[in-house]
C-alpha cells in the first residue's frame, strides 16, 4: 500500500526535529562552542539554507535545544511529584528527581554549562523559571501557605534552594565520585528536612 505524499508543513516539522535532534547529538557530545553549522547540516543529511529556513544562527538552534532539554528535565520533576500525595513528598521526590536528571551528562553539558555561557544568564534565567523552577516555587508556596514550612517569602527561598541544586549538579559533572550522587541526594534531603524541622517548632519570621 502506498502511503500519503508527507504535506510540505509535515517536511517543514520534519526537517526541524531532524536538525534539531544533530544539533542535540554533537552539543551534548562535544559543547557548543566545538560544534559548527556545516557539521550539523551535514549529519542531519539537510542543506545549510533548510537550517537557516528555521534558524537564523547557531546560536537560535542552540536556544531550541536548551529549552527541549529543561522542558524534559521539568517534565521528570512533575512526574516525581505528582506520583506522591503527601505534599511534602512531592517536594522531595521532585527535587531528588531535579538532581537525578541533572546527572545525565547531557543535561549538564548542554542545560548548565553551555546553557548560561551562550544565552547569558538572563535569558537562561527566564528559561529556568518557565520550567524547573517554576513548579519547585509552586511547592514551595504550597507548604509556606499550609504551615508545613515556616511562613517566609517563597521568591529567596525558591532561588536559594534551586542555586545550590545547579551548583551540586555541576559538581556532580565534575565528581569521580561514585557515590556522589548519593552523596549528593541525601545532603539535600537534611537541608530540606531542616526547613520543616524549625516550621515544627514553631518559629516563625
């Protein structure tokens, strides 16, 4: 049986996952800045003016990628979560699972180390607070306003704990350390546990 010719929007979606997906490869693979547009093209079979259709630099494919990258990362996190019903579960198991996925050398190669040195760090910023952070700032709201950590403005809160958590997971790409992640996992778990340690003794701001 013959199949339906593929309509030029279906090639148009095609060819950009296509580059997509070869920018991806050989970012994640070598870095950024040792990867070039013709090297892309190439791989991905395509021709340098199907990739400029799409993106009008390296540096546009690369912010396409990140964005892919931290949306997979936030998606893993949610999914952590909302597997557990204790609220406070929920933010434990979305943050070890921030840190699970951080891992993974191409998340940290392509969404914390290229990520803020291409975009500058406003930009990867705002990425950050569309995915990430911003479901670790609604948990954190959530348990301020229940009373399971102690009330204090959520916003320094959000960015402290998501800081460290980017700084231990280049650490972590750095790390021989086998146990690192571990390590790493439990640390966490007593720093958060001490923000519902003094909520249960009743302290407040």
């Amino acid at each position: 049986m013959n199949r339906a010719p593929r309509s030029k929007a279906q090639q148009r979606l095609e060819t950009r996952r296509a580059l997509v997906a070869e920018g991806r490869r050989l970012f994640a693979r070598r870095g950024y800045g040792a990867v070039s547009l013709a090297e892309i093209v190439e791989n991905a079979e395509m021709t340098k003016g199907a990739l400029y259709h799409h993106f009008d630099s390296k540096a546009a494919l690369f912010r396409t990628v990140v964005a892919q990258v931290q949306q997979e990362v936030a998606a893993r996190v949610a999914a952590a979560a909302e597997a557990q019903e204790d609220p406070w579960e929920q933010l434990i198991a979305g943050c070890h699972a921030f840190l699970a996925a951080s891992s993974d050398p191409e998340v940290q190669q392509i969404m914390l180390i290229d990520g803020p040195a291409v975009l500058g760090w406003g930009e990867w910023r705002a990425m950050d607070e569309d995915s990430s952070a911003r479901h670790l700032t609604e948990a954190l709201t959530m348990l301020v306003e229940t009373g399971i950590i102690v009330r204090q403005p959520v916003e320094p809160l959000a960015r402290l704990l998501s800081g460290a958590m980017n700084e231990a997971a280049l650490w972590l790409a750095r790390s021989a350390d086998p146990a690192g992640l571990t390590d790493t996992t439990a640390a966490l778990s007593r720093l958060l546990a001490s923000l519902r340690h003094h909520a249960s003794n009743g302290e407040s701001s």
